[in-house]
C-alpha cells in the first residue's frame, strides 16, 4: 500500500514504478522529455541500496555530465536517509573510464599516474609528430589529425583497426601510420587521452579474460542515463560488462540524441532489444514538466522528423500561457527584449535562476552578456567560457591591447607566437632578460634586440616582422575605424588563417566568435573604450550565492529545465545553421529539429522563441527569415508578435515591392547613425551601386554604425 511504501517510490506513476522494481534483467525505458526518466533512474538506485540488493560500489550508473552525477548522488542521499557514501561508478563514461584504467593501466603499457592530456598538450604532440614525418602541418593541420582520432576512438578502433581505406582520410593515407605513433609517443610519456580512457579499457576488457569477469561480477546492476547519445565504444563497453548479469537498464529518448557529430548512435536504443532478449521496455507517457501548449508546440516541431520511434505524451498541468514568438529587428534588440521580459518576470517575483536563454551557437551569447552587463542582470554561461574569455578571443584582445598600448607585456607574450613563428623559449628568455636589465617593456626591449646578434636569424626576422606589423597597425590605428583595423590586424597577422587552416567544427565556431568580436567593436566609439567595456565584463563575476540568469546552447542545456526559458535566434542560416543547411539531405536537418525539441522540452511554464529581420554575419548585415521550426509550430498553442512598426516594417513592405527598396525610408531624418546593408539572404544587393549609409527614421534606439567594406572573417 501506498503508506508503507519507501519515500523514492511515493509520487511515481505505474511505469515509473514498473521500472524502478524491475531489478532483475535488461529494462529500456523509451520515454519523451519531461516524462520523469530521470527521476525513475535516481530511484531506481535508491532503491537497490534501500533494500540492500546491492552495495553502492556494486552499482555502475552513468550520467552524461558531471554535474548530472552529482545530482543524482544528492538527491539519492535524500530519497535513501543517509549521505550515499562511496558511490565510487556513479558518473561519465570517462571519469569512470579513468577510474578503471588507474587499476590496470600496467595492461595497456602505462602506469597508473598516467597524465591525462588535455587538448592542447594532445595537438603539440601531434604536431611534433607531423613535422617529424615531413608533412607540412599547414597542409595538414594537426587538429584534423587529433578530430581524425579522437572519431576512431569514439567507434572503438585502434591503430591496428585502421584500414587503407580509414588511413586515407588524413595526408594521402598516412593517418593510419602516425595513430599510430601518436599511441606510441602516449605510452612513452606514459599519458593518454580522453578517447584513451574509453578505448584502453575497451581493449583490457576485451582481451583480458579475468578483468572482465572481475567487472561483470562486481557491477550487480548497471544503469544509464542519456543512452540515446551513447557512441559505440561506450555501446561495446556496456554490452561487455552486462553480459554476464543482464541486469541493465538504460533511458533515453530518440528524439533528443543531439551528438551525432561527436560519434553518438541513436541506433544503440534500436538495438537493445536484440542484445538483450527479453528486455523490459518501459514507456513513460506523462509528462510532468510543461504545460500542454509547451508540449505541443515541441511536438509539433518534432512530428517533422521521419524515422521516429513516436511517442505520445500528455500532461495534467494547467494549460499556461501559449508559447510566445517574437520577431524583433535585429540581434540588440533581442537582448533588450529578453533583458526587459526578464526584469518584468522579475518584478512578478520569478528568481533569476529559474530563467534561461538558450542558444544554438556560442558565439549568440556575446550580445546577451552585454546587455546584461549594461542593465546589471546577474548572469552566468554554463558549460562553456564566457565570451570574452574564450582563448581566440583573448588572443585577438591580446593584439588589440599591444596595438592600443605598447607597454602591456602580458598582451604581448600572449601574441608573440600565436600563430607560431619559430620564436622559441630560449628568444623570449633573451629578451625578458634585456627588458629587464633596460627596465623597458618587452616591445621596446624588442625593438632593441633586433640590432643586437642575441637572436638567431631566424628569430630575429620573425620579431622584427612582428615588431613592424605592430607599428603599422598603431599607425594605423590613428586613421582606420577600429572595427576595421581589427579585421585587417587579424588577417594580417595570420590570425584568422591559423583557424581558417582546419577545417574543424570547433574552429569554425571560433571564426565565428572572432567575427562576433568584430561586431561587438562596432558598438563602441573607439578602440580605447572598447577595451575599457571588456575589462569591465571580465570584471563582472557575480557572487555565487546571487541568483543568475543561465545562458547556455542548447547542446549543455539536455536533461535541465526552467521556468522560463528563452529560444534566441531562430532564424534560418543559424538554427538551423548554416552548416546543416550547407550540407543538404535530411540527416542533419533533423539533428537540427531535435535540438529544437530539446530546446523547448527544457520549459516548464513559459518559452519564448525570438527571431531577428537582420543579423550580421562575418560582418556583414544580412536580412534572415524565421526558421522553419518557427512555421512547423502548431499555431493554435503560439502567440506571435513583432516589434517591427515604422521605419522597420515600411522596409519591409518595400523590400519586395520596389526596385529600389530603400526609395522611400531611405530619405529618413537624415539624423542619427545609420544602417549599412549589405547584400543578403533577400539578395537584394542594389544593381551598380554600393550600399552607403541609410538613416531610418525610426530605426531602433542602438544603432551599430559600420563603415567600410567588410572583409570576411569566415571561412564560408
Ligand atoms: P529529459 O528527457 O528532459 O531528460 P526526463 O524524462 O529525464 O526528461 P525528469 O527530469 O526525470 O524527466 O523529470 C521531469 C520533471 O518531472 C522533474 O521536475 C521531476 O521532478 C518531475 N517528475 C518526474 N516524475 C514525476 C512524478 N511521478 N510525479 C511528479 N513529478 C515528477
Ligand atoms: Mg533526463
């Protein structure tokens, strides 16, 4: 009866229940977002050690984040009674992945005190050993290498798995060869990588009969959250270490598996059936998180999609308000218009904490974040660096600092060899010493230097190039917009073509935020200010305890959810992006739509779905048109609104109708500052003419100003 019924099993639904007392034997639970799989998972291992079925270092349970495991291990501390000491497999395939491989590492050529590298120590070992097998790294740049591998770890090969075929993929065929030196190097510096972590325990578990059988004893139940985007080495790991017991039980949700591009295979929930006979599974259809118009609207959305498994789902809550989109003119404006909901939901009496902004693509954040700065709106970036503290954006401000002010040495050891130009520690030794002795900061020391034999030739030719290009840029930073002389200093500088040499989503995503620097320029009156606005951001770390607004993509934001909850920049070209868009065909179109399902499933009351008329893209203004996630919503449970009125909205009624669009806004007040348009998505690029500046009358309050022609920062 429900009186005598332990604390984690009151509140659950039948086949959460069903799921939780279903101990014995592979159980799948198939259920949409909201539906409480989660919750059902945490119970469910409350409940094992509850009735001591099994100690806590008998349980292996995965969780797709850090965080996530902590999670589950505070709140099965407080369904069970009692801090859940020792719960030494509960987390991420890799933090458990690493816990193993500490206690066999000896298997695989390594000793347990392994190091564990992160990337950037991975790239300068590979890019060692592509200079040591005379490749050009220009041409073959590392970080495909080090993408190249980490996918083959992913699927579960080793160098000896790579055939002519999978080799070919990197410096006409030798990507088999150089695997596998890089494994080679890894065991001599006696270090791995993540991908190791997974792989070498893969390995050890395969070819060691009696750590298998150790593991396959000691994990009594095994459990795994997220299981949709689980990649096949974690998919043979599992199958391995569940064979012999069976007792497995994994959630998950096809229409939220967002990680294809890092090697997650939705078809492991396909398949559970079949290497697992007789699995229990378990469908949860009550949602217990949104309002039916949330859930409709989402279920809308993914109903586009083929090839779904198909779930029903539906609530008890009260209806709420329709899920509201609003079309605004362009990126600031979205900013304003979050910042003023959420300081209107704030007065209502909403904590900050339970409202978030999510965003497709990192580089979104850069315009919340000063806005937020600008109206003093606690703020935090989850799962990510704030913007300007990402690492190509330090090193751009780098440059820029050394450009504004020649003494900042700090900036100017950031940048020295960024991108590398062969000036080595023993160089940089030398003139620390000179500028320290001279008591001069390090550019004028260098200046110096270079009229000194101290330096090799070569050394010495790099720094004097540098040295020139830094004065040139100075010079002329007295004439060029500052925006501008950014552009030519990044490109010039070999900055931009560093990122531009691979061919990387990551360092797509980091062009992008180079360009979003850009643009952020724009909005300031001169280089000096601008940089003054960034110390200020950085500056800005609120209080832990003080409740902040989350931003984050959508991508971090999986198995969370809000209050409210912001969906920026739905806009053709950036979600779905560009790239999805680019690469045709439905596959990563649909990826694309279930993001957009995980998106909305993160609200519980309120979503609101912004969509912008203009973006600036690599620079360029560019009219954008709404998603068509934006149209495949129900319109019987959204409210749509614009704010285009006036000047806005005549150019928008004019843009097709006339030849000449800006005929008649374009005579404006003439006052204010203005809009430069380029060509864009409307493609309506004014025939034989450029686009000068047009002076809306009742253009937004904030207007960037752009001058000058736009040089592309993008490798599109
Ligand atoms: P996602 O697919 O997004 O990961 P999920 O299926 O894991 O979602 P949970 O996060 O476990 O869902 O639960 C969603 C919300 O519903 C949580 O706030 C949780 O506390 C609540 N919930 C879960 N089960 C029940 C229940 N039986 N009764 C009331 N609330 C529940
Ligand atoms: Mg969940």
């Amino acid at each position: 009866g429900q009186l005598a019924d332990p604390p984690y099993l009151r509140n659950l639904n039948p086949p959460q229940r069903e799921a939780v007392l279903t101990t014995e034997g592979p159980v799948l639970m198939l259920a949409g977002a909201g539906t409480g799989k989660t919750a059902a998972l945490t119970a469910r291992l409350a409940h094992l050690l509850y009735t001591r079925k099994a100690w806590p270092s008998e349980i292996l349970a995965v969780t797709f984040t850090n965080k996530a495991a902590r999670e589950m291990k505070e709140r099965v501390g407080r369904l069970v009674g009692e801090a859940v000491e020792g719960m030494p497999w509960l987390g991420t395939f890799h933090a458990i992945g690493a816990k193993m491989l500490r206690r066999h590492a000896e298997l695989v050529g390594l000793q347990s005190n392994f190091t564990i590298l992160d990337t950037d120590d991975q790239l300068r070992l590979l890019k060692q050993l592509i200079v040591a097998a005379d490749l050009d790294e220009k041409r073959f740049p590392a970080r495909s290498l080090a993408g190249l591998i980490d996918e083959w770890k992913n699927k579960g090969l080793s160098p000896r798995d790579i055939d002519a075929g999978e080799s070919e993929r990197y410096a006409n065929g030798r990507g088999g060869e150089l695997y596998e030196q890089y494994q080679a190097r890894l065991k001599a510096v006696n270090a791995c990588d993540f991908g190791d972590l997974l792989l070498h325990m893969l390995v050890i578990l395969k070819t060691h009969r009696e750590v298998l059988e150790h593991y396959q004893q000691r994990f009594r139940y095994i459990m795994v959250d997220e299981y949709q985007d689980t990649n096949a080495v974690q998919y043979l790991w599992l199958r391995l270490l569940a064979q012999e017991r069976k007792n497995i039980a994994c959630v998950g949700d096809d229409d939220q598996s967002i990680y294809s591009w890092r090697g997650a295979q939705v078809e492991n929930i396909l398949r559970f059936e079949k290497d697992f006979p007789g699995a229990a599974v378990i469908r949860l259809e009550q949602n217990y998180r949104s309002t039916p118009h949330i859930l409709a609207a989402a279920g809308g959305v993914i109903a586009n999609n083929s090839g779904r498994l198909g779930k029903q789902l539906w609530t008890e809550l009260d209806v709420g308000e329709k899920v509201r989109v609003l079309g605004v003119w362009d990126g600031p404006e979205e900013a304003r218009r979050v910042g003023d909901e959420i300081e209107t939901c704030q007065r209502a009496g909403t904590s900050l904490a339970d409202v978030a902004i999510l965003v497709r693509a990192s580089h979104q954040t850069r315009e919340f974040e000063d806005r937020f700065i600008a109206i003093g709106l606690p703020y935090k970036i989850v799962g990510g660096f704030r913007f300007y503290e990402r690492a190509e954006i330090r090193d751009a401000l780098a440059y820029l600092r050394v450009v504004n002010q020649p003494a900042d040495d700090l900036a100017f050891e950031r940048i020295v060899n960024v991108p590398k130009r062969g000036l080595g520690d023993k160089a940089m030794a030398r003139l620390h010493q000179l500028a320290r002795r001279t008591n001069t900061p390090l550019t004028t020391a260098a200046a110096r230097i270079l009229d000194t034999d101290e330096l090799t030739p070569q050394a010495r030719r790099a720094l004097g190039n540098l040295i020139g290009d830094i004065a040139r840029w100075r010079d002329r930073a007295r004439e060029l917009p500052h925006p501008e002389l950014a552009r030519q200093l990044l490109d010039e500088s070999g900055y931009t073509a560093m990122w531009q040499a691979e061919k990387s989503a990551e360092a797509a995503g980091r062009l992008e935020n180079l360009s979003e620097l850009v643009r952020a320029m724009e909005e300031y009156e001169s280089l000096g200010a601008f940089l003054e606005h960034v110390s200020l951001v950085m500056d800005n770390e609120g209080g832990p305890e003080q409740p902040q607004v989350t931003i984050m993509t959508i991508h971090a934001a999986k198995g969370l959810e809000f209050d409210t909850v912001f969906l920026a920049g739905w806009e053709e070209g950036l979600f779905p992006s560009q790239r999805a868009l680019d690469e045709g065909g439905t596959r990563s179109l649909e990826e694309e739509r279930r993001l957009a399902y995980v998106a909305i499933t993160r609200a519980r009351r309120r979503a609101i779905i912004l969509h912008a008329a203009n973006r600036r893209i690599y620079g360029q203004w560019t009219s954008s048109i709404p998603s068509r996630f934006v149209n495949e919503l129900p319109a019987e449970h959204i409210d749509s609104e614009t704010t285009m009125t006036g000047g806005a909205s005549l150019w928008q009624a004019n843009w097709s109708e006339q030849a000449d669009p800006f005929a008649d806004v374009a005579r404006g007040t003439g006052r204010g500052p203005g809009w430069q348009r380029a060509a864009g998505t409307l493609d309506a690029k004014k025939p034989g003419g450029d686009w000068g500046q047009r002076t809306f009358s009742t253009a937004p309050t904030r207007v960037a100003e752009s001058r000058g022609p736009a040089v592309s920062l993008g490798n599109k």
